[in-house]
C-alpha cells in the first residue's frame, strides 16, 4: 500500500517541501518529479518493489550520490561522497522515492537538532519546542507528513527520543541488524541506523528492505531476516513483558508515569504477563556512554585535519591547518565532545575512565542478558518529559545529556528498542514509551507496538 503523500502526488509533494517546514530538509533531490514518475510507472505496469508508493527522507550522515553529506556541519557543508551508503541502495532497488536529506545535530551530537550548521529544527505539534535529536529533521519530516518514512541513525537514542518529542514511531534495531557501510562515523561501536514512520506497519515495512548482512560492513550479523510484517498479525497473549524498577524513580513526568501505567493494565487484560524486572546498573548508563562515545568521536573526528577532504583552512604550518580548519569547521557541541574524550583516552586517565567504561558497559549488558531469560520485552518509559522549549537546555549541557537515560542502555547493550506514541500531554505534546527486545528480536517489539497501536484507546 503506498504512503500517503506520494499518493497526494508530486505537485502536492513539491509544494509541501517547497518552503522547507520545520527546517526540516538540509537539501531536496533534484530528481524527485523523474522518479515519482519512474515509480508511478512501475506501480501501473506491476513491476514496482516493496517500497514503491513511499516517500522517504535520508538522515543527512548517510551517504548518498547525487547530494551533498554534511552532517549538519560547516566541515562537510559541500561535501559530495563518492559512494552510497547500503541502505540507501537497498531503498533505491524496492523503488523507494527518496526526497531529500534530512536536518540533524552536527555529527549526530545532540538531543535537541539545535546543533546544525543550518539553523534548528522545530516540532511540528508545537514549534516553540524542541523536536529531539539528532535525529530531529527525519522525525518532524514524518510528523508533519512531509516525508511517509524516513531513516536516521541512533547512538544513544538519537532515533527514539525525536520519536517520541515528534509522536511518531522510532526503532532502533539490534546493533549488526543493518549496515552502517555509509553511515558517517560518530562512535563506531554504538551508532545505528534505524527507521521513523506514522505507523508500526511501514517500519516493519521499512526494516525488511534496509536489515541484512553486508560484506561492506563485517559488524553486521549473519542472522536471517524474518517476515516482519507478518508478526503484526499476532496478539500479545502469554507474552512476559518487564518493567524494570530503575526506569520509575525521580524525574520521570508524572504524566509520563501514568500513561504507561495505564499501557500496563490495558497490555494485562489484552493477556501479557508483565512482572517488574530489575536491570541494577542503569544508573551508571549516562556516565558509561558519555565516556565511550565521546572516546569514539574524538577518535572518528580526527579524519576532519583540511587535507583529504571538507573545508580546509590552508595558510601557515601544519599544527595551524589543523587549529584553524577545525576551529572553523566544528560547532560547540561536537567541539566539546572531542575534548572530553580525548581527555578520557589520554595517557593518564584511560585506565580510570576508558577501561572502567567498558567493564561497566559489559555489565549493562548482561543485565539485559539475564532480564531476556524471564521476559520477551521490556517497557520503559522513552524520555523523562515531554518535548521541552527551544533554548531551554542549550547552554546545560548536563541537563540535555540526562535527557537519554532511558535510551543509552539499548545502545551500550545492542539490543533493539522502538519508541512508539502513547497519546498526549495535558499541554498537548506526544508521549513515547519504549520497548526493549531481544538480540534480533525486533518482530516481538513490533509486534507488540502494533497491538497497541490497534487496541489500545486511552
């Protein structure tokens, strides 16, 4: 079945884009009205792919010829890349209808999309809050029906927590799940490109296309690719479900609280089992990630020196190339992420910070491990609040930072994780909760997004 706004048509489609809303694009493909037709034809004639009839919006980290890769940053403002990225292609070949390329966080360092080289991004339920981040473009693009799906990428909930600000869907699969050949590197063991949509059904959707292993990429797994969408059909009877303790305590929103409450009894009646669970080292998660992703960003970032590509301030020695290129090129929050972790990596302070990181991010992991031996999902909330205002945070970092506690661990864990919208706050923005599965679990977590999607009435 085709998304909506490609079945608006394209004069529609091109004059809803036209004056970019929500600052939403960073750049419009020059080819969509070619395309729209090229795809119009293949779904007359019964030749079209699975993708075929959807409009698509591509996070503007993910290689794609044809259109600049800037990262949001005045680094790689006109950058042209050489190759596309897999899921790119794959989106190409099922006739996917790629529009543009989405605004974001410079370098996907952010919770707000207030940290881009072309101006921030606004909600669409209210344009005086933020929408997330970093994924912010791709989130309001969906919601504010300029795009039918859209991709974006997730280090430590870069996909959820827009999603969840945004009241759309957000799945971040299971790390290895989908390739990150093309991806631009932020912290290489913990980004991940996942998928936004109105509805569980076209993530679902989405996902079958983009999910496989790649010989581009060798952390993706060798795991088969289930039929995603025909897991909808199922209800949530018997299925155990964990609400884990630590995800309820102080600066969770009140309201927040209660609607998932609410989820809860109405998941017990529909038949789910849901027991409390607990997963003891969250409180250590914000600490663990801000450690290794910012080790990984500062290692990922050193490839930005004026030489091989992107902006270049050439003048002067060496050491004055690097300073000034990077000086010009890097915004304050991806400035500030390379300080820290090259501080964390330095020679004094790998062994207290780094190494203990790591040791600590394992037992994150093993909780989950011994959470799955007793439950099939787990519900969490996805943000502590609701979407909050444009410039309230911007010059608190920690604050902003403690906006992903309910999102890190997923990522340090790999294990996947969807947001999906549970209604709307008594001042009228969406509320997300999340769900956690298994390791190449995402059928279950669908599953159940889609039933609730379906049943659930508040």
């Amino acid at each position: 079945m085709a998304g909506t706004v490609f079945l608006l048509g394209i004069e529609h489609l091109l004059e809803r884009i036209k004056p970019n809303p929500y600052n939403a694009f960073i750049s419009v493909a020059p080819d969509i009205a070619e395309k729209y037709d090229e795809i119009n034809y293949k779904i007359q004639n019964g030749q079209a792919g699975s993708l075929a009839g959807y409009t698509i919006g591509i996070k503007d980290n993910i290689c794609m010829v044809g259109l600049p890769t800037t990262c949001a940053s005045r680094m790689l403002a006109n950058f042209m890349t050489p190759y596309e990225a897999t899921v790119v292609t794959k989106i190409r070949q099922a006739d996917g209808l790629i529009v543009g390329k989405m605004n974001m966080d410079e370098f996907a360092m952010g919770s707000t999309t207030e940290f881009s080289a072309f101006g921030l991004v606004n909600n669409p339920h209210n344009e005086k809050r933020v929408p997330g981040g970093s994924s912010g473009g791709s989130a309001a693009a969906v919601a504010g029906n300029l795009v039918d799906i859209a991709l974006g990428s997730d280090t430590g909930g870069s996909i959820r927590q827009p999603a969840s600000f945004c009241g759309v869907i957000g799945l971040k699969p299971t790390y290895g799940r989908v390739s990150r050949y093309g991806l631009v590197a932020f912290a290489s063991s913990l980004d991940q490109i996942g998928t936004f949509s109105r509805n569980v059904a076209d993530s679902a959707r989405l996902l079958q296309v983009i999910a496989g292993r790649d010989e581009n990429d060798s952390t993706t797994a060798d795991e088969p690719v289930p039929d995603y969408q025909n897991a909808l059909s199922k209800d949530v009877r018997n299925l155990r479900i964990g609400v884990p303790t630590e995800y309820f305590s102080k600066g969770l929103d009140p309201e927040i609280a209660n609607r998932i409450k609410q989820c809860i009894q109405f998941l017990e009646k529909s038949g789910a089992i849901v027991t409390d669970i607990t997963l003891p080292h969250t409180p250590y998660a914000i600490a663990t990630y801000y450690i290794i992703a910012t080790a990984e960003a500062s290692s990922n970032l050193a490839r930005y020196d004026g030489i091989r590509y992107g902006l270049s301030q050439r003048g002067g020695d060496l050491d004055t190339l690097y300073r000034e290129t990077r000086h010009a090129g890097f915004g304050a929050e991806v400035t500030r992420r390379i300080m820290l972790g090259t501080f964390v990596l330095s020679a004094g302070y790998y062994e207290a910070y780094y190494d203990k990181a790591q040791r600590v991010r394992r037992l994150i992991k093993e909780d989950f491990v011994e959470a799955f031996k007793k439950v099939d999902a787990i519900l969490t909330p996805t943000t502590p609040t609701t979407a909050y205002e444009i410039g309230s945070k911007i010059d608190d970092p920690l604050a902003m930072y403690l906006g992903d506690i309910y999102t890190v661990p997923a990522n340090l864990a790999g294990v996947p994780a969807l947001n999906f919208p549970l209604g709307k706050s008594s001042e009228g923005l969406p509320i997300g909760a999340q769900l956690i599965g298994r390791y190449f679990d995402e059928e279950t977590i669908l599953r159940i997004a889609h039933y609730i999607e379906r049943n659930y009435e508040e």
